[in-house]
C-alpha cells in the first residue's frame, strides 16, 4: 500500500511562516505571509513529522513498534500475528489471516488517503516474485541490473563468471598521476557505476558484496585499473540476472544461522583484513557484510577474532529481533573456520599472538 502525500499529514511544533504561492495572492494583504497549521513538502520536519503522525496512529490500532527496528510495527490476534513494514510511504503488510489484513487496510483508509496496489509484486526496486504452489518467495532484480547493464554499455559485454577475478591486485599506487590521466578519468561515470552496484549489493546480490566493498575504496580517485575490474563486475551481472534471494517454508523451526571469515591484510595499501560474514533465515539470507577493518590485525587469529566478533554483534541484533517478534525458538549459531579465534571467544587465555588484545 502507499500514502498519498504522506508528508501533508503530519502536525508541526513550530511556528513556521511561509511566502503567498504564486497565483493565490490575497488582493487585500498582498504582502502578508501565511501561517501552516500542517507540514509541507519542502520541509525539513515534514519526514519527522509524518512518522510520528503515523506511529501514534499505529499505537491507537494496539501495534507495537519493535525496539530493534522502528520501521516494523506488529501484533497478535491470539496466535495469529499481523506484520506492518513502514519505508516513508511505502508499507507492507503480511499475515495469515487475510481478514486481518483487510480490517488494518480499512483502518488505514479511514485515516490517511491510500493506494491500495494489491498483492505485493515490487518494494523498494525489488521484485516479489511469490509461488503458492512450491511456497517460495523470489526477490530479485533483474529489471534494475538489466537497466545498470545498458547504462554503462555492459549489456552486450561477454559475462563472466565470478564478481572479481584474482588477477586485480587493486591499490592506490594505480590511481591517476599525470593530468591526461585525470582528465581522462573525469569522464569515466566511476562513483555513478559505484552508486548503482552499491545498491543492488545492499538489496538482493550479497554475491557481490566483496567485489563492491574493494572498488568502492577508489571512488575519490579511481585510475584505469580500477575502472577495468568495476567492468568485469559489470559483465558478472550482466551474465547473472536471474540471481536473487529465494525463501522457501519450513517445516521445522526457524533458525538463525551465521558464517564469518576473514581477508587477512589483503588491502595493499593500509594492510587492514576484511571482514566477511552472512546471516541465513528460511535457508535465505537476510543479512551480509564486507569490509575492511578499523584497525590492523596482527596475525590471523587477530583479524578473525576481530569479524567474528562483528558477526556476533549482528547475531545479538538479529536474535532480539526475531525473539520480538516471536520467530526464533533455537540459539544463534556462527560458523567459522578459524579454530584459534573460536578457542579465543570461549577461553581468552594469554598468549604471544594475543597477549595485547584487551578487549
């Protein structure tokens, strides 16, 4: 569902003054101004405003609004839950009584002028692709890729086979040094190839995360060997449309399942190792990362110890939202495949290759 100029709903708390639009201006006090008794697009409260319009309109319903995430409202009608997500005006609603979703639908339209789009086909540039037979739900971006693919002349490109291939040893040291070079640069659409990919990754390709977080290093001063290996990550997607997420029921419980790695000092310039790790829920995932981390990692178990201890940061998150709610049954369990940073979580005993970590 969608609000119709949502940010029209919201009340102000301040005193807020504005200009006669063209075309309506009083012919008695032309130089008079007005004063809003509601937001207005083009503020800068309108956004805050709208949202807290909403969460109290939620909290007359007897919604509760998660704690972990505040864009999530829900509530039980005895077993049977309802789940509402907000993203500005965007909403969905998921549940297994379609009555109950009929009744917060009419609710809704009481209170705010809303579109109702049906059942849910696309969300945030993302398409739900969902099978009643086979109880699956697809989410994928293959239109978008599709579109990124032709923007940047790639959709004719030969695909590849993996994100980023072994042979670019990316660095610094290949950014551009004489002016042809940087001229040459400038009209490269590097950051606005970035954007694009960045926001497929975050979306529905955790495939690629790695692959992005390494190119997006160069941004502010991207050379020719940057821009070749952002190219091959191009025709890997250009050859790999068809990949998304796929969540399929269960008949067991659900359980939260985590895998971490680490990169050690693979960045050729600051010798940071990177940080890899991916959450599964529904034998889908729902929540991945990669990137550098903050410090530099004295040894492997360091840099190991270092991202398991971000996976289980994202665990904690995770397992609280989904205990909320009511889903999860089982404990969390996190893989790794470094036997000296798991004795290390479980016993942290002195040693010469961790005797400095304090924390």
């Amino acid at each position: 569902m969608d609000v119709k100029t949502a940010f029209l709903h919201g009340d102000l708390d301040e005193t807020i003054y504005m200009s006669q639009p063209d075309g309506f201006l009083s012919d008695k006090h032309p130089d008079h101004v007005c004063l809003l008794k509601k937001s207005l697009y083009g503020l800068k409260q309108s956004p805050r405003q709208w949202n807290k319009k909403f969460d109290m309109f939620m909290q007359s319903l007897h919604f509760q609004r998660s704690a972990f995430d505040p864009c999530l409202y829900f509530k039980y009608y005895s077993d049977i839950p309802v789940f509402l997500v907000l993203y500005v005006d965007d909403m969905l609603i998921a549940s297994s009584s379609i009555s109950l979703i009929v009744e917060l639908q009419n609710n809704l339209s009481k209170n705010f002028e809303m579109k109702d789009l049906g059942d849910a086909k696309k969300i945030l540039g993302m398409s739900i692709d969902r099978n009643r037979k086979t109880s699956t739900i697809f989410l994928n971006q293959m239109s978008y890729v599709k579109n990124v693919c032709e923007k940047f002349s790639m959709s004719k490109a030969k695909p590849t086979s993996v994100p980023l291939a072994a042979h670019f040893q990316l660095c610094k040291n290949q950014s551009p040094k004489s002016e042809t070079e940087k001229e040459r640069m400038k009209n490269i659409p590097y950051s606005n190839a970035i954007g694009s990919v960045m926001y497929l990754m975050v979306s529905t390709r955790p495939d690629i995360a790695y692959a992005v977080s390494c190119l997006s290093r160069f941004m502010s001063n991207a050379g020719l060997p940057h821009w070749e290996a952002l190219k091959w990550l191009l025709r890997y997607l250009n050859g790999s449309m068809n990949i998304g997420i796929k969540f399929s029921k269960l008949s067991d419980a659900v359980e939260l399942v985590g895998y971490v790695d680490s990169n050690y000092a693979n960045d050729r310039d600051s010798r940071r190792s990177t940080t890899s790790y991916v959450f599964t829920l529904c034998g889908a995932c729902i929540s991945w990362k990669s990137q550098l981390q903050n410090i530099v990692a004295l040894s492997t178990t360091e840099a190991e110890y270092i991202a398991t201890t971000e996976a289980l940061k994202e665990a904690i998150w995770l397992k609280g939202l989904l205990d909320e709610i009511g889903f999860l049954k089982h404990k969390v369990t996190v893989f790794s495949d470094s036997q000296s940073s798991i004795q290390l979580c479980k016993n942290p005993v002195f040693h010469d290759r961790t005797k400095h970590i304090d924390v």
